[in-house]
C-alpha cells in the first residue's frame, strides 16, 4: 500500500511539474508573440496615480 501511495504521489508530483512548464512555455509564445504583432511604444498606463504631496506625512498646526 505505502509503494502505491508514493508512486501516485510521484505520478501526481511530475504531472504537477509538467504542467507548469507547458504554461511558462505556451505564455512564452504568447507573449514572444503579442510583442511582435502589437509593438507599444509607450507604457500602457490604465490608472495614473495622483502626484504625491511632499509633506503628507506632517501634522498641520494651527
């Protein structure tokens, strides 16, 4: 029983591992791919964040 447990486990274990190489490899491609056919010439930016106050971390007194 024990033999049979580590060998799915290793089965499991190297299925696990050859999945995750296949998807860095298939994203890979894509992205090889996505650079070639859509070249951005400027960072896309969805969100700006707002300029930073220089002193907001100061207590204002009155």
């Amino acid at each position: 029983m024990p033999k049979e447990a580590g060998i799915l486990f290793l089965v499991m274990l190297g299925m696990v591992i050859f999945g995750q190489m296949w998807f860095r490899f298939v994203e890979g491609i894509l992205e090889g791919l996505k650079k070639r056919l859509f070249p951005s010439k400027e960072p896309v930016s969805w969100h700006p964040l707002p300029k930073e106050e220089e002193n907001k971390g100061e207590i204002e007194k009155d």
